[in-house]
C-alpha cells in the first residue's frame, strides 16, 4: 500500500504509513498480531528485540526511545541485583508477542 501523503510504499494491511503516520481511510483486514503505536496495548516486539523484546515494547508502549529504555534496564538491573532479572523473564513470558511497526 503506498501512501498518497508520502510516497512510501507500506505493507499490506497497514492502517497508517509508517513514515509520515497518515491514516489510510479505506477499510482493511488487519492481523491481529500486528501492533500499532496508537493502541494502548501491551506487546513484546517481535522485530525489533534484543534479548526478548520486552524493552522494546515497553518503549512503544510508552512512547519512549527504545535506546533509552533500554538503557534505564541495565542500569536498574545493576541497581537492583537480580531482581529486575526475574521481573523481566516473568514479563518475557506473559506478555504476548507481536509485529511492531514502529516509526
């Protein structure tokens, strides 16, 4: 799907262009395990992890840069010993993964 606004050229199924993030106002099936900044749900980033993705997601979610979250993680994981460790694995395994389209 290529944006009118822009130019880019967008995946299928996309809801807003992922550079310039113009709506696209025709109706489209969406999968469902494809995440977009403008939910306030929260996902583990299948395509943009690290270790778990967790980070990542957490930066979607917050709207946050994904480098500083990231940052913030280890340097509270030094700060804490290891339990941030476990809150992160115990976030690894319940939070559910998705395709993020990030910007």
């Amino acid at each position: 799907m290529i944006c009118e606004q822009c130019g880019t050229d967008n995946p299928p199924g996309s809801l807003f262009c992922q550079k310039c993030g113009r709506q696209f106002e025709e109706e489209q099936t969406v999968p469902s395990s494809t995440y977009y900044p403008q939910s306030n749900k929260l996902f583990r980033c299948a395509n943009n992890k690290v270790l778990g993705g967790v980070c990542s997601g957490l930066a979607i979610y917050s709207n946050m840069d994904v480098s500083l979250v990231r940052l913030l993680a280890i340097l509270l994981f030094f700060a804490s010993g290891t339990s941030l460790f476990i809150a992160y694995v115990i976030a690894w395994i319940i939070i559910p993964e998705a395709e993020c389209i990030t910007e």
